[in-house]
C-alpha cells in the first residue's frame, strides 16, 4: 500500500512540476521535455499523471524547483526573474539561461543563480 502511496505521489509532483516549469518560465512542452530529457511522449503521461518518472528524471525536475526557488529569491518580482532569464548573462559567456535550460542544461543555470543568491556575484 505504501508504494501506490508513493507512487501516485510522485505522479503528482511530476504533473505540478510540469505546469509550474510551463507557467513560470514560458517553456512549450516540447522544450519541457528537452529539459528533463525525456521524449515529449513521456512528458505528456507525466502530465497525464499516467507515469511516475525515473529516478533520474526526477532529479532533473528537482532542479527545475531550485531554479524556480532561486528566481524568486533572488529577484524582486517574477517579472525580473523572468527578463533575468531571457536575456545574455555574462557569467554564462553570454548565452541565455532559458536556453541553457532548452538544452538540458539546468545545473549551469542553478549555479550561476546559487552564487547571485548567496553574494558572490554581486
């Protein structure tokens, strides 16, 4: 009983990790699913809450929680957050961190926003 338990509960947070990432930084599905590193097939039964994900799917959307965190701890208002990720940032020779993201590549993001939170940027 206890694994259902878990596991419709992990289907949960997938779905609602899903539609924060869509909602809070404006990512399509498509660009979602290349982000966790998943077929967009896979994306959309997470969704669907028809899938619990991998173990290292879930790490994955784990970051995309930190990053969403740090954006609001960060930045004064979502609107900041998001112009921050949208635009070239130096520290990231320039590339923008919602493409990084596009790309899988979450833990560059989630560093550079854990060092503007903690000062050393600054």
């Amino acid at each position: 009983m206890a694994i259902a338990v878990v596991e419709r509960l992990e289907r949960q947070t997938a779905r609602k990790t899903i539609e924060s990432a869509h909602e809070t930084f404006g990512l399509n599905y498509v660009d979602l699913a290349s982000a966790l590193d998943v077929d967009r097939r896979t994306l959309l039964r997470y969704r669907k809450e028809m899938n619990a994900p991998s173990p290292k799917v879930r790490e994955r959307m784990e970051l995309l929680r930190e990053i969403s965190h740090l954006l609001g701890e960060v930045f004064e208002t979502p609107e900041a957050g998001l112009t921050w990720l949208y635009r070239p940032v130096p520290l990231l020779r320039g590339r923008r961190p919602i493409e990084l993201m596009r790309h899988g590549q979450l833990g560059e993001v989630l560093s550079v926003l854990a060092g503007l939170h903690s000062g050393a940027h600054t």
